[in-house]
C-alpha cells in the first residue's frame, strides 16, 4: 500500500489534510471529513453567531439545548480538564477575548495598543452543568467557553475511524498538525514531518517520525501569536492566571492512542513547563519537546532525531 | 410468692417501657439525621439524570464532571514512533 498525495484545504480556521491509502477511498473519506468538519463548526465554533456554543456562552446562567455532537464535545473538553488537572480547562473562552483573540486568527489584529484588563484565574471546567440524557448544557453567567484544541482533535479522530471504517483503507487526518490515524496503516507507517508551524511544507528539512495508529499532536507558543502594546501573547493560557503560558517549550509532540489525548497532553505540557517532562513519562506518553533555545528532549519511547531514513 | 410475681411484672413493664422509649429515640434520630443530610447533600431539583457540581450523582460513572467517574485517563499509543522510512506528506507543528 503506497499512501496517496494528500488532499489539502482550509477548515475550523486551520489546514484540513486527508491520505488514504488506497485512491479509490478518496472520495469516500473526503466526503466523511466534510461532514465531521462541517458539524463540529456548526456546533463549536467560537467565531460563528449561530452556532451552539456561541448560543450557549450567550445564554450564562440558563439551561440550553444543545445537540448531541455538541454534548460530545463537551463531554471531551470535560474530560481533558480532568485528565490534566485542570491545566487544559474550556473556560478560557472570555481570558482569550480580552487579550485580543476575539475572532478567528486570521483576523486578529498581529499588533494592538495595550490591554487593560484585569486577568486572573478563569472560572474552571467544574462550573459547567452537562446534561447528557435531556440534551442540554449550562454555564454561570460571566463564563464562555473555548473548545477549538479538542473539538479540533476530536473531528479529526472521528473523520478518520468513520472514513477507515466506511472504505476499509487507512486513513490518516490532519486538523492544523494535530493528526489522528484509523485502519491499515501504509508500510512503514504514516511519516510524518515535525515542525514549529504545521503549515510547514512537509518537503522542508527536518525531523520526522512514523506512526501507525492513534493520534499524534503537536501545541507550541511559536504561531497563533499577536502583541498588543509591545507585549507578545499566544493563546495558550494558563487557567490558574489567565495569562498566556510562561515560556519554557517552543513546541511539544506527543503521541497517544487518540489525537484527543495526544491534543490534551501536548498543550499540558506546554502550560506545565519545567514539569512536562516527568508528567509524560509517567503516563507512557512518547513525546519531543523542543526547548525555548531549541534544545531537544524525548521521553517514554519516542525516537532521537537522527539523519532522514530515506 | 405475691410479692415476688408482682416485683416480676413491675420489672417487665419497666423493660417494655424503656423498649418504646429507645425505639421512639431511635426513629427521632433516624429523622434527624436524615433532615441534616438532605440540607448538607441537597438533591437535585431539576432533572433526575442532569449533573451538577454540586450535586454530584452516585450513578454518573460517564460524567467527567462527577467525582464518581471512573477515568481511565490520558491513553499511550500501541507502539511508540518510529523513525521514518518514507518521506512525509504531512506536518504536525503549532496551529
């Protein structure tokens, strides 16, 4: 099985890349992704009037309906604030927008006169109400929620179980680097090009790796970056501050049996800081993390760098 | 011998009585108890099945938000990476 040249788009604000294994599942996979991009927009997205999640940081303090794909991901975001302490908590929503990350990237003005707000510890994931059986969701007036890095991550495992399962090929998606693979893998597994931007041409120098299931995720502090009134800031917030992570890894890889879990341990690590490291190894999570200076480290079993095997 | 059987019967109503006493003592304690833990563990007013923080429901093993959930926690991968054999088509990195 030779993986296929990838199908590449814009999505949630991101890049969308898709391989299969087998070209005639292309179609298939493609039309599956769509779906899953489509309904996690729809129903997450933080930058869209009409979508759950914008109803719902609308609507503090009240019970809202909300659908079951969006009970699912509030579910998720739920479980990566408990597996992580806290540290990966969706009630950065509101820190996020005072700092000037009030609307898709893209947009975010990169410079800013000075913000002058007050920050401090966001409101913590225990204060959202999830009712799974009736369909409906509640958080305290004054709280909104971000759900973009494990709604991101969660699309992409669905999007690839579904497409791996539909057409019998593997399947491997990529939602802004964060990667999730299903079903046969190529020989020699899927090969994969680490970097500080995941807009990075696959084709550029340097290290890579290969993967054969699962998911494998990369958060870093080295784009998504804006300033106002000189100062740098990243969307990487530490919820016991509401201020962007103080700076330690550049980036962090890890893989894990899911991209949610890969997704939720790499932004831990990043907001863990000197910590990281220890807190990885102990969960069996393999991972690469590169230094502020550009320093390498790798624990639990994720290879050295070394020259390219090809 | 009358003596001896009325001494008799004034024991045994005196056990009975007690025996109402304790149980009547046992059932105001039983209320009581239950009253003060109803205020300290409120129940939930507005679904049987909904979760809340501060009602935390015995039966919501699934519920991440619930402190009776059973979490297998953050899951490793089958098998580590390897290194790579094959060029990339792909790039993970910051986004």
């Amino acid at each position: 099985m030779t993986a296929i040249a990838p199908v590449q788009f814009p999505a949630l604000g991101t890049t969308a890349v898709l391989l299969v294994t087998e070209p005639a599942a292309l179609g298939a996979a493609r039309t599956v992704l769509d779906e899953e991009l489509d309904g996690t927009d729809r129903a997450a997205s933080r930058f869209r009037d009409d979508s759950e999640l914008s109803l719902l940081n609308r609507s503090a303090g009240e019970w809202v309906a909300v659908s079951a794909r969006l009970v699912e991901l509030l579910r998720v975001a739920l479980l990566a604030a408990r597996r992580t302490g806290g540290l990966v908590d969706p009630t950065v929503g509101q820190a996020l927008r005072v700092l000037g990350y009030d609307r898709t990237f893209a947009e975010v003005a990169p410079d800013g006169p000075p913000v002058s707000v007050t920050v401090g510890a966001v409101p913590g994931w225990r204060t959202i109400d999830l009712d799974p059986a009736l369909g409906r969701a509640r958080i305290p007036p004054g709280v909104s929620l971000d759900l973009g890095a494990t709604a991101k991550a969660a699309c992409a495992d669905s999007a690839a179980r579904r497409a791996a399962e539909l057409t019998g090929a593997g399947v491997l998606v990529s939602l802004g680097g964060d990667l999730a693979a299903a079903g046969p893998a190529p020989e020699g597994g899927w090969s994969v090009r680490l970097a500080d931007d995941h807009a990075v041409s696959p084709d550029t120098p340097g290290p890579a790796v290969a993967i054969s299931s699962g998911g494998l995720a990369t958060s870093g502090t080295a784009v998504r970056r804006w300033a106002r009134g000189g100062l740098v800031l990243h969307h990487l917030l530490d919820p016991g501050t509401g201020r962007p992570a103080a700076p330690c890894w550049r980036t962090v890889s890890v893989a894990a049996a899911s991209c949610v879990d890969a997704n939720t341990a790499s932004t831990a690590a990043i907001l863990l800081g000197s910590a990281a490291p220890t807190w990885l190894a102990e969960r069996g999570l393999p991972a690469r993390l590169v230094a502020e200076d550009g320093r390498v480290r790798t624990v639990a079993g994720w290879p050295e760098d070394g020259e390219p095997g090809w | 011998m009358m003596t001896t059987a009325s001494q008799r019967d004034d024991g045994l109503l005196r056990v009975k009585s007690a025996t109402r006493w304790l149980a009547a003592a046992a059932v105001a304690a039983a209320a009581a108890f239950s009253i003060t833990a109803a205020k300290v563990v409120p129940g939930k007013s507005h679904a049987p099945t909904s979760t809340s923080v501060n009602t935390p429901d015995p039966n919501a093993v699934n519920d991440p938000n619930s402190p009776y959930y059973q979490d297998p926690g953050l899951q490793a991968p089958n098998q580590p990476p390897m290194r790579a054999y094959n060029p990339p088509r792909v790039s993970s990195g910051g986004s």
